[in-house]
C-alpha cells in the first residue's frame, strides 16, 4: 500500500549551520514518537550532504539539472545529488516553473536523470487561481502529469511522488479546502489509474501542498485520497511542523 509521507521545503532558507541544527533538533523531538508518516526535509543543495550523514530522516532535493554533466556552470545533476545520500529530489515546483521558466519537456528529462540516478521524484503539479477560476483546473493538473510523467513505464512510475499544490495556495494562507483538495487528489489518481492501472494508481502516494499547517494537517490527511504533504512556511520550524506530521 502507499506510503503517508510528510515533507517540509525549506526553499531558500536557512544557512548551512541553521539546516544541520534544525535536522538534529526535528530528529530529536521525533525519537520515540510513533510515526505514521515518513517525514523528509527538502533543503538546498549545500546541505544535502551534512544532513544525510548526521540524520536518519529522508532529504530531498528541490532540484536537479536536466542534464547529466558538463559544461553547465551553476548546475547540479542528479548523479550529485544521490552522491549526499539524498533518496528524493523535488521537481516541477510551481516556483521552478514561473520564476525560472521550467516547462513540462525539461521536467521529464529532469525526471528521467533523477530516476537514473536512483533518487523518487516529488512531482509538484497544480493550477493558478486564474486557471482555476476558468474551470480548467483539472486540465491544467492532467496535462502537467501527462506531459512530464506519461512515457515513464509502470515500473518508473511507481517510484514517484506527486505533490498536488494549487499556486494560489502557496504561501498565501489560502489553503485549499479538504473538499477541494480530496476532489482533485481523487482526480489524479483516476488519470493515473486510467494510464497505470489500479494497482498502480493505488499505490501512488499522493501529497497535498499550500498553506498546510498544524491547524489544518489532520482534516487534509483524513481525506481517502491525500496521503501526506509537501510543507513550505511550517517546515521550517520544529515547533510547527511536529504538529503537521501529527495530523497522522
Ligand atoms: P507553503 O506551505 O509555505 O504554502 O508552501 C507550500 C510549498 O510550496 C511546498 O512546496
């Protein structure tokens, strides 16, 4: 059966010594709590590394390149990033899509590496609130899917994570109701199990993302079809994001 999963995204957050300090802090309040979630931080590159050799929780990255080495001065591959001890890499954020113009063809060769490399995708797809307003929400969803995860074969997919995070949510203390994100989580595993099969589909953990704190974590995760979520602002600190991975 699918994994519950709780991920924090730092985004670009806190210096070297705040990450590494923060990941023994969270490992420190969870030891001897019985969990029911996988819990992984999604820090920045630098402390991928330091925080896979002095933690046992998972790391993601928020990013890999979509090449796999060379000349490309700035970037970091997959190859790399499974070399820290890092297992998850977060792509597609909404935030790598608008702000450093990555689209669906990019995305899939971003996936293809990380998955080359041995790393489980967290795939983020969700709609703007103009899309959403236009009722073309859950097009938007399935293309984003379609474009970027469709050729994978079932083995493949079944090593990714998707992350539902409506844009209009982020950060933006609007979260999606529980209703709102239950219909559309219900959605995506449909059009994963039209594509994969049920099995398939019934495996795939599938997480929420976009103001989802303490308040809120409990009633999101009771929904049948959310299976955890991607966390920015409440990861960020133990004291909030204990309660988040409580809502299990
Ligand atoms: P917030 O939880 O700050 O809204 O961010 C969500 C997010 O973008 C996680 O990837």
């Amino acid at each position: 059966m699918r994994k519950n999963i709780v991920a924090g995204n730092w985004k670009m957050n806190k210096n070297l010594q705040e990450g590494v300090a923060f990941a023994k802090d969270l490992e420190a309040a969870l030891a001897g709590k019985a969990l029911k979630c996988d819990v992984i931080i999604g820090t920045p590159f630098i402390h991928l590394a330091s925080v896979a050799s002095s933690t046992k929780l998972g790391v993601a990255a928020q990013n890999c390149a979509d090449k796999a080495s060379g000349a490309y001065t700035g970037e970091v591959s997959a190859d790399m990033v499974a070399s820290t001890g890092a297992k998850y890499v977060i792509l597609g954020h909404s935030e790598r899509r608008t702000y450093y113009g990555e689209t669906d063809a990019i995305l899939k060769e971003k996936v293809l590496l990380a998955l080359a490399n041995g790393l489980s995708p967290i795939f983020c797809i969700g709609e703007t609130k103009d899309e959403r307003e236009k009722n073309v929400h859950f097009d938007v969803v399935k293309k984003q899917t379609v474009d970027a995860l469709f050729e994978l074969s079932a083995e493949d997919f079944s090593k990714i994570v998707i992350a539902y995070e409506p844009v209009w949510a982020i950060g933006t203390g609007l979260t999606a109701t529980s209703a709102q994100a239950q219909e559309m989580h219900a959605y995506i595993r449909q059009t994963i199990a039209d594509k994969y099969g049920k099995e398939v589909a019934d495996n795939t953990s599938i997480l929420y993302g976009g103001s989802a704190n303490g308040g809120n974590a409990k009633e999101l995760f009771a929904c049948p079809d959310i299976d955890g979520g991607l966390i920015g602002g409440a990861s960020l600190d133990v004291e909030k994001f204990i309660p988040v991975i409580e809502g299990f």
